[in-house]
C-alpha cells in the first residue's frame, strides 16, 4: 500500500480548530509541515465564521453536494482526519471511496461510534500493514457486489 497522496484535506470545525492553532507555527526538516500547511483545506461548519489557516475554506451548506463537486476535480486522494459526524455524512451519501482504519492494541471501553447504530455496508479488505506498536492499519473499500 501506498500512503496517501493528499491534495485535500476535510475537517469538522473541533478538529481544524485544533490543527489551526497547532501547525501554522510548525517546521520540520522532511517538510511535512511545510505540506501541510500550503494543503488546501476545507472545514465544514455551520458555527464557524471564517477559516483563517492558510489555504483554508469554509462549507457552511450543502456538505455532501460541495464535497461531491470537489471529488470531480482532478487530484489526488483527499484525507479526512477525525471529524466524526462528518464522516457520518459523507458514508451517507456515499462519498467515501476507501476507509483506512487503525487498530490499537488499547481497549476504552466507551467513545464516538464511526458507524452509527443504523449503519449497514459490506466493506472489502484491499490492504492491511502491522506496526511495531501492535497497532495495525486496515483499507477497506466499499463491496458492491
């Protein structure tokens, strides 16, 4: 598997929020950072009143058909990090091409639910990779069959 290729990024407004205050400021020596930061990056957010972070833009409406017309331009893969009810919005209308899910070896025993109660999809292992940690990433993408 390759890691992804990110040209977008998707956020609900908590997690930019935390991203904003946290990375503006940051370098490292690979340039990540300097990535990260010149990203375009899109926060859904109906509460929010302006995206300030460099290359950031606000949804306020219509999530699904803004994202929809984004997927439609050409790029890479665009990356969702955290934002818990908007991953809820985008598996409901099917906006979703491939989950990446990481397993760590630490059991809570309460938290946010990814899928909610009513959700129901087959989804197809297309890759897996274990870490040192014992942690382990899953890819999955949506079964139509």
């Amino acid at each position: 598997m390759s890691y992804l290729r990110v040209t977008l990024i998707y956020w609900g407004r908590v997690t930019y929020q935390i991203f904003a205050a946290a990375w503006p400021s940051r370098t490292d020596k690979q340039g990540f950072a300097d990535r990260m930061n010149k990203l375009p990056k899109y926060v859904v957010s109906t509460t929010l009143k302006k995206a300030e972070w460099d290359n950031s833009h606000l949804i306020k409406e219509n999530v699904a058909e803004e994202i929809a017309k984004l997927k439609q331009q050409p790029g890479q893969d665009i990356l969702v990090a955290g934002s818990g009810r908007l991953v809820q919005t985008l598996i409901q209308h099917n906006l979703i091409d491939e989950y990446h899910l990481l397993v760590y070896p630490v059991v809570l025993g309460s938290g946010k639910r990814l899928f909610k109660d009513a959700s129901k999809m087959t989804l197809k292992l297309v890759d897996t990779r274990a870490f040192s940690s014992g942690a382990v990433l899953l890819s999955y993408v949506p079964d139509t069959q």
